[in-house]
C-alpha cells in the first residue's frame, strides 16, 4: 500500500508535538510531550540536556502514532519524518554523537565577545555582518573558549540534527547532515552555498561542522529499533527539516513571490518569499530558504505581545486572559487616532536597530479598551514599517500577508492590521510549525520536490481584505507614528 501520512516533529522550548498529516493537509493525529525548562546559568545562559530533546520528540511521536492507531489508521502508512526545531540552539557531540555537555539554547546571551569577534571577522574579509550572541557560530566560539569539557567535542550540532541523528539510528557524527535553515545562524552562506570564510577567520574551525543539504533532502531512514517500537515501516524516511520559525512561514501559506509571513507571538516576525536573497547592510534582515527554492528575507523585532501586555495590563496576574477578552470584544472599525508602540523594554531590533529606544504609549488613552486598540494599531505601523524596509533593500511586498501566532486568531485584529497594511491578511488552517514540517517530508515523498504541488495541501480558514475607505485615515495615522517614533530615536541609530 501507498504511504497514506508524513509525520511532522516541531521541537520547541516548552515541549515537542508530533503531527501526523494526510494527503490532502488534515491533521489525523497529534502529541504533546513537555520538555523541563531549561536552565538559567549565570551571565545569561540557556542551558538543556539535549538527550531531553530527543525523548521528547519520541515520546510525542509514540503518542501521536497511538492515537492514529486508535482511530483507525495504521503507523505503517507513514512514509516520511520531518523536524524542525529552534533556530540557533546547539550542542557538543563527540565522534560517537554522545553530547559531551549540555546543549546551549537559542536564547542564550553569553557570547557577545564571540559574535563581535564574527561581525569584526567579516568587515574584514567584506562579508555582511549582522551575527548577535542568539548565533550558534558565537556560541561555539565561547563555548570553544569557556568549557574544557569541548575539547572532547568533534562536532557541533543544530537542535534539528541531533533529533535526526537518533531518528535515523546515527552511531558517528561523521554521518550527520544539517539543513540550510537550521545552518544559517551558523555562518552558512545559503546564496553561495558554503560555509562564510569569516568563520575561519575568527578562529572557528568548519571541520566540526556537518555537512549541509537542503530543506526536504533524504537525509537517511528511520531507525530499526525505533521503528519496531512504534510501528513505522522500516523505510520511512527521515527528512531535512528547517528551524521553526521558517517551518511556521511554510505552515503559513506564504509560497508566491511577493507574498509574506508575519508572525505575532510575544513578538513581531517578518519573513517575506523572494526570487532572490537580500541582503542588508545594517544587519536587520537576514535571509533564509524556502523548501520550493525561493528566499525568505525576514527580521524579528521587540514589539508584540509581551508589549501590548505591560502598557495594557502591566500589573495584571493573568495579562494572557485579559488580552483575550479585550480581543474578543474588539470591534471593527476606522483608526482610532492614537499612538503607541508596544515595547517591554527599552530596545528595538527591526524595523530599526536603536537598543535605547523605549515604548511609548498615548496619554490620550484613558480605558484599557482604547490602550488595547492603540497598542494593536501601533503593531500594524510597525508590521507596514517592516515591509517598507524590505522593499526598500529590493524585496517584493506586493501579496497577500499570511499571519501566525496570537496576531491570527481573531478575525476583528486581522482586518485591523490590512486596513493598515493596505493588503490582505490571511490566515492559513494549520498555521503551526509542525504542519510546515510535515508539509516538507511531504514534498519529498509524494511530489518529487514540487512545492507547487505541496502548497495545495494549506488551506485558508480566513481571508480579510483592506476597507477602502479607511485607507486615507490609516496612512495619516501611520505617518503621524512614524514622528511619533523619529521624536524619540536615539541620535545616530539607523533608520
């Protein structure tokens, strides 16, 4: 029989789920496994087993197979495995694939010495910079110069290929490939396709660094032992996935030239589908690939939800409920004509980069209701601002925007954010990372790499289309933002 199902893993920092997805995109069966946090080491450290990475991707796919089981289907069908996981996050193997420490996490902060040493590295050899302490290259480089245990390591793996190499069985990191997306905050060149010279320059050796395939590569199939486990026939393949963020851009339904993804979660993230990279001199795009070979120019800013919460709710114990009812009772309607960016902290990253820049909110806001519009209103000047900076570096930003996160799930806030975009504002069925990983295994196993063919498997749940007559009003209040934010900029911090 046919292989009827691919199995998605999306491997996050609360936990891992397991999807498995049908020809025609409908989710058939899903797991959870939780993941302990990670620990908090002095100086900004992010620290976590990686053994616990991979017995949680286990334990959800166990899960998932079991309910497909119960409800009827067979593990048998699935004909391919695909993962994505967090982007920067990496760990210490030996020539084994036994970690010889724990893995350092995609947020941790320690090496800001390491990433300036890159971004010196590259000015010098005239290679774009734009490397922060998040690279796993900086991470390597402190870990490198801060833990003897590393002596021992002979390679350096993303969170992606660790959980591939037990899927697979792997015994020798020798055998261990990478995906351009979980390589390009490793100093992968995706448009040159190999390793940046700046690496070496800056003291990193590229030796212990496995090799790169593309996203929806073969990368081996499934391990005997595990396969007897669950199930899975002993020719499942195991497929090269992507870092999660990019998983959720594919999920979104954003796949022709001009069309883009934005992500609002705790906070704001661009990517945008391009025939061709761009590059930003100032560091705040980056570039990754998409599986059907276009380019994902993207950037990730401060503002978002974290934001909306501390000018909305700042000293309410539950902000998550709150928000919710706020946008629940969110009416439509024209802009209200009030001004506020939604900060945490002081610190923005895209569409500028000015780390003393603080939030502002509208004194003119007296209810928490007109606090909460501002700050959505406030969000959709900096989403249309980041789209101006794309297109300002060559990108296309004429298609639809396909939204994620907490910014999709009411229709009210989507129509908001077109009207100010000027755009439509899409939300796919299965906007989650997991499915975008399925979607990739996939491509490979039943359409020969065609992501023409794939993409049919996303379906739109909601579309919301600009109103014309409140065009006028949202360009006078996002201009009026825009002042806003000039006014308070730190003198010399790029545009």
């Amino acid at each position: 029989m046919a292989s009827a199902y691919v199995l998605g893993i999306d491997l996050g920092t609360s936990g891992a789920r397991a999807l498995v997805v049908d020809r025609a995109g409908a989710i058939v069966a899903g797991a959870f496994a939780a993941l302990p946090p990670p620990a908090v080491v002095e100086g900004g450290g992010r620290e976590q087993d990686a053994n616990l990475w991979w017995e949680a991707a286990a334990s959800a796919v166990r899960a998932a197979l079991a309910r497909l089981a119960a409800a009827g289907g067979e593990p048998r069908d699935v004909g391919a495995a695909c993962v994505d996981a967090t982007s920067g996050t990496i760990v210490p193997v030996d020539v084994a694939c036994v970690p010889v420490r724990a893995g350092l996490m995609y947020n941790d902060a320690r090496a800001v010495a390491e990433a300036a040493r890159l971004n010196a590295a590259a000015r010098a050899i005239g290679e774009g910079e734009g490397a922060n302490a998040s690279y796993a290259s900086a991470k390597i480089l402190w870990l490198r110069e801060h833990d003897p245990a590393t002596a021992r390591a002979t390679r350096f793996l993303h969170q992606t290929d660790f959980v591939n190499a037990r899927l697979a069985g792997a015994t020798r990191a020798a055998d261990v490939a990478t995906d351009e997306s979980s390589a390009l905050k490793t100093g992968y060149d995706i448009a040159a396709c190999r390793w940046a010279g700046s690496l070496a320059a800056a003291g990193l050796d590229v030796g212990q660094l496995p090799p790169v395939v593309r996203s929806g590569a073969t990368l081996g199939v499934i391990d005997a032992g595990f396969a007897r486990d669950t199930g899975l026939p002993p020719d499942c393949r195991v497929v090269a996935g992507m870092t999660d963020g990019t998983a959720a851009a594919v999920a979104s339904g954003a796949s022709a030239i001009g069309e883009a993804n934005t992500t609002i979660g705790t906070t704001l993230v661009w990517k945008l589908v391009a025939a061709r990279p761009v590059v930003d001199p100032e560091g705040r795009l980056y570039c990754h690939r998409h599986p059907g070979g276009a380019f994902l120019p993207g950037g990730a800013g401060n503002a978002g939800g974290e934001g909306i919460a501390f000018q909305v709710a700042p000293a309410d114990s539950a902000p998550g409920a709150t928000l919710d009812r706020l946008a629940s009772e969110l009416a439509a309607g024209p802009p209200s004509g009030l001004l506020a960016y939604p900060l945490p902290r002081p610190g923005e990253r895209f569409p500028f980069v000015d780390p003393a820049f603080a939030g502002f909110a509208d004194p003119r806001a007296r209810t928490v209701g007109e606090r909460y519009r501002a700050a959505l209103e406030g969000l959709a000047c900096i989403e249309r601002w980041g789209f101006e900076v794309a297109a300002g570096l060559g990108a296309p930003v004429d298609g639809r925007v396909w939204t994620t996160g907490v910014g999709a799930r009411h229709a009210a806030w989507m129509q908001l954010r077109a009207d100010f975009l000027g755009r439509p504002v899409c939300r796919a069925a299965h906007p989650e990372s997991g499915f975008g990983a399925a979607l990739v295994a996939a491509m490979n196993l039943w359409h020969d790499g065609d992501w023409t063919l794939t993409s049919r498997m996303v379906g739109v749940d909601l579309a919301c289309r600009p109103d014309p007559g409140r065009r006028a009003q949202c360009d006078e209040q996002y201009h009026a933002f825009r002042a806003a934010c000039a006014a308070r900029r730190t003198p010399g911090s790029n545009r």
